[in-house]
C-alpha cells in the first residue's frame, strides 16, 4: 500500500507517544494524563487510517476532522505535561 506523508508521519508520531507514554510511567506521572496522551496521540493516526477506506467523501471528511481534533487534544496533553514540569524541553 503507498502511504501519504502524514498516514506515515502519523504512524511515527504515534511511536513517539507510546515512548514518551512508556517514560512517564517511568516517572510517576498521572495514570489519567498518560491514558489522555496516549489515546488522543494514537488515535490520529488511526483515524487518517479510516478515513483510507472511508465510503463516502462525507464519512473521509469527517473522519480527517476527527484527526484534527485529536491532534489540537494532543497539544493540549502535551503543554499541560510540560506545564506541570512533567516534560521538560
């Protein structure tokens, strides 16, 4: 199957979110927020990888808004986590 940069680009993201998800648990971080990140950070990939077999143009839009949602969630995890110095640059 060819893959468009962002299915692989959200494949790697999703990698990275199971590392860092692997490292705060490592660190004590909050059950709750690892759970969040890791949902939110997953599910944007896995939701561009629907949207592939989408049945309609209105199911493939709303399935890439959907990404996109969970990519602005994820942000949200990301700089409370360094808010709470739970991440560090």
């Amino acid at each position: 199957m060819n893959e468009s940069a962002a299915h692989e680009k959200s494949f790697a993201f999703s990698i990275r979110i199971v590392s860092l998800c692997r490292h705060l648990r490592t660190q004590r971080c909050e059950q709750e927020l690892i759970r969040q990140i890791l949902r939110s950070g997953t599910s944007i990939g896995a939701n561009l990888a629907e949207a592939s077999y989408a049945v309609s143009k209105k199911d493939f839009f709303s399935k890439v808004h959907i990404s996109l949602k969970e990519c602005s969630e994820t942000w949200y995890w990301l700089r409370l986590l360094h808010a709470t110095s739970s991440l560090t640059d």
